[in-house]
C-alpha cells in the first residue's frame, strides 16, 4: 500500500512565475490536509480538503494560493506570481475520515524561488 | 541536557538512555494528541497517539503521557538509539472538521 505520494520532490521557480505541487492521497483516504514547513519551524497549516470540496482554508492566504482535490486524480496546491518568501517545504498528508484520527504525511515539495 | 539553541530547542541524550521530550499545548478543548517523528529531508512520522480520556498509552519503547490539568504532553524513549535522532513534534487536535495543530519542535540528538 503506497503511502502519501507528493511531486515534485524540489521545484524551483523564478519570481512571478506558477508552482504547482501534486499529493496523491494514501489508498482508501478521502481527506488531504496541505502544511508549510520553513526552516527550524514547525508545520503550519493550510487548507484542508475532501473530495471536490475545501472543508477549511483559514491557514492559507487569501491572494496567489489555491487547493482543489477533484473527484479523479490528485490534490494540487498553487501557487501564482511566486515570491522569495514562498520558499519553503510544503507537506501534503492524508486521512481516512475526519474523527480525530492521525494524519499519514508525504515526503513533500521544496519549493525554491529564486 | 536540554538548551535552547537559535530555533530549535535541543536535547542531546548519551544512547542507551532514556529521553525526555516535552510539550505544551495550547487549547484547553483538544482532545486528541499525537508525536510525530521528522528526520532531514523527510516529512514528519507517526510515532504515537493518545486521547484526552487518557493519561498514558506505551508503544514500542515510547511513552506517551498526558496531564490536562496543566496542558502538558511529554514523551518518552527508552534505551535511545542513534536512529532515534531527529525532531520531535507533539501536534494536538480538536474534535470535528479541525486541522491538526503542530508545536514548535524538539530536536533530539543521540550521541554515541
């Protein structure tokens, strides 16, 4: 059974331009919860999403990001017009229901602009 | 011993000793907590979980403990190892549709 599959494993980006990082949940998970991670920090949340609906966006901001996780294929995080500041790790992690149950996290994405 | 350095709290344990990381947590109304495990490079590792009606919950050579009274979360490896090196995150959750909310991290270092 496949864990939490994220890609790309680094991806760098000029200033302005797109990132997009993919998370293909764990088999069987229908729950998709995105974090940021800089460096000597601890994870941040973001967004958390089920299939074709945000479910909570309060951790992420409100201009140049975005989350979907349609009905086929994986969740994406987007980033537009990236900026110096947007460098981080970005881990995506998954779960089978939203009951207090724990969360099974990817290897995640460094995203470096330059 | 235990010291703060520039982020990352640290605590540098001899191996075969036991460890003592430490956390304290934020919201009266979370009931369910769990350690993770996050080595360099990699994303963050279940290590343990525990519910807020109890106080203790054992795995294979850890512990968790749990204090609510004084919102106090700790956890304990016996017999550390040199692969037990890494940075160690208590995160705590509320019931129903709310995101797991991480702490800030301990990093632990085995000397052999």
């Amino acid at each position: 059974n496949a864990g939490v599959m994220q890609n790309p494993r680094h991806l760098v980006r000029r200033r302005g331009q797109e990132a997009r990082l993919r998370c293909s949940p764990m088999k069987g998970h229908s729950h998709v919860y995105w974090y940021r991670q800089l460096p000597e920090e601890g994870l941040k949340f973001m967004v958390y999403l089920q299939k074709e609906n945000i479910i909570d966006e309060s951790g992420m901001p409100k201009e140049r990001f975005s989350a979907e996780f349609p009905k086929e294929g994986p969740s994406i995080l987007r980033i537009q017009q990236v900026v110096r500041g947007d460098s981080a790790a970005y881990f995506c992690a998954s779960s089978r229901g939203n009951g207090n149950e724990k969360l099974f996290f990817g290897s995640g994405t460094q995203l470096s602009v330059l | 011993g235990e010291s703060v350095g520039l982020h990352l709290p640290t605590l540098s344990v001899q191996e075969g000793d036991n460890s003592i990381i430490n956390c304290a947590y934020s919201n009266s109304a979370s009931d369910y907590f769990i350690w993770y495990k996050q080595e360099s490079g990699k994303g963050p590792q279940f290590i343990i979980d525990i519910r807020s009606n109890m106080d203790k919950r054992q795995g294979q050579r850890v512990t968790v403990l749990l204090n609510k009274t004084v919102k106090h979360l700790s956890l304990q490896i016996a017999a550390t190892q040199p692969g037990d090196s890494a940075v160690y995150f208590c995160a705590e959750n509320m019931r129903g549709n709310t995101p797991l909310v991480f702490g800030k991290g301990t990093r632990l270092s085995v000397i052999a």
